[in-house]
C-alpha cells in the first residue's frame, strides 16, 4: 500500500512544499507530478474544474507518486466524501470558522471511531494501491484533514478550531484573510492586523501540535515561510505559472 508521505513528513516536523491545480485537465496535473512538488491540490472551490477531471488527476498524481489533494467549494459531507472516495490522499476545507465547521470535517473525513465516513467505492483503493477492506482499516492514518484559517472571525476561534481531534493542519489563505480584516486581498503585506492574525494562527497550531500552512506567491516568500515555522506551503499555481513565464517570454527586444 502506498503511503501518504506528506502527512508522515508534517508529523516528522518537516516542511512539504506544492501547489495548486486550477487548469481543469488531468494531463496539467501530470506534468507537474514530474516536478519536485510533493503534493497537488486539485481547486474545486474557484475552478470549472469537474469532478470527473478531479478524479483522473488523483489517479494520475498517485501513480506517480505525488500525494493528490483536493480544496472542495465548500464545508460539506458530500463534497468531502466525493474526492476522498475518488482517492485524494487529502482534503483542504475552506473558510472553517468555528469548533462545529471543524467537527464538521472531521466527522466527514474520518471512519469510525473518529468520523463517520460512509463506507463505499474502490477508486480510493486503487490510488493507495491497495485493496478496498485495507483501505478502510487505515485510511484515518493515511488522509491528510488541512482546515483554513482565511477570516477575522476564524482567526479569533483559532484555538477551538485547532483543538479539535482528527485534523492534520491547517492553512492560512491570506487573500481571503486580507480581504476578512479589511484589506486589499494580496499573498502577503506588512499590514499590522494581517501580521497578528498570521502570528496568533502559527501559535495555535503549535499548542495543538497541527501543522501550519500557508499560500505563497514565489520560492523566495515559501523559504521565509518555511523559516518562521509553516510546513504545508503552496506555491501559486499552475495558471500562475503559466502566466508569469508567457508574460517573462514576450520581454524581447524587438
Ligand atoms: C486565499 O488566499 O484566500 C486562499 O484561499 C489561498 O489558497
Ligand atoms: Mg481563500
């Protein structure tokens, strides 16, 4: 059976770096499998991305040898249970704002004892390269539960959040954070309020001894990041990437 070698790295104390799959084709999650990154998350929260093209990008991930994790649109037990049951290795829950939305993920990603799971499927298996019934019996140990701080509201219940069991880590999504506290949505700012609430998130996941994570705009913010103490850090995107070097490409001198 395949391990989830990001959430072992995380439980070691190591840093996991990767980024975000927001083109909505199997064959761009391919190709970045070939990259260093660790992990992919697949976007479903804001990207046409179907749950069909999710799927073979998981299974394309896994096989080789990348961990496939999915951000879903929203809070849900049927979202949740969609893309761990089509075999991502993790799930990425937005906007969880208090102790119920965190129970909430947790008793969705879970089996009993700890969540309540429904049992069914076998493409989760096939990714793990196991079967079914073994598949069940140690999924909890292998599934990489990450809930984002990204509002005022989220940051201020952070410890209620973080102490709930069954999660992994968390991750700071700092556009929707700026925009939370009243700010211009950016990766990073100096901005006093901006800097406590990142402050006050990296110290409640140490109390609660979850992983820390943030989202990143380039190698140089992931390495600072990474120094102050997060260990799940996202660098841009695909459509970032994509972007910046066709934007860099066409600086000819003509
Ligand atoms: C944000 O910055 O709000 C994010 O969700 C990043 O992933
Ligand atoms: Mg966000």
């Amino acid at each position: 059976m395949i391990k989830n070698n990001v959430r072992a790295k995380l439980q070691r104390g190591e840093t996991s770096v990767g980024t975000w799959v927001t083109i909505p084709d199997p064959m761009v999650a391919g190709m970045l499998s070939r990259t260093p990154f660790d992990w992919l998350t697949i976007e479903l929260e804001h990207s046409p991305t179907t749950m069909e093209t999710a799927a073979l990008s998981f299974a394309l991930i896994a096989a080789r040898g990348k961990v496939p994790l999915a951000r879903i649109p929203i809070n849900s037990v049927e979202n949740i249970k969609r893309v761990l049951d089509t075999g991502a290795f993790g799930v990425v829950v937005p906007m969880v704002n208090t102790r119920s939305d965190a129970e909430a993920v947790v008793m969705a990603a879970r089996y009993a004892p700890e969540g309540a799971r429904s049992i069914g499927g076998l493409f989760h298996a096939h990714n793990f390269a196991t079967d079914p019934a073994t598949y069940y019996a140690t999924a909890n140990d292998q599934i990489l539960v990450v809930v984002m701080i990204e509002t005022a509201q989220a940051v201020t219940n952070v410890d209620d959040i973080l102490s709930v069991p069954g999660i992994d880590a968390c991750f700071i999504g700092p556009n929707d954070l700026h925009k939370s506290l009243g700010l211009t949505p950016v990766f990073e700012s100096d901005h006093p309020a901006f800097l406590r609430s990142v402050d006050l998130v990296l110290a409640a996941a140490k109390r609660h001894k979850v992983a820390a994570g943030i989202h990143v705009g380039d190698p140089e913010a992931a390495g600072r990041r990474s120094a102050q103490g997060f260990q799940l850090i996202a660098v841009a995107s695909d459509a970032g990437f994509l972007m910046g070097a066709a934007n860099a490409a066409t600086q000819i001198d003509l």
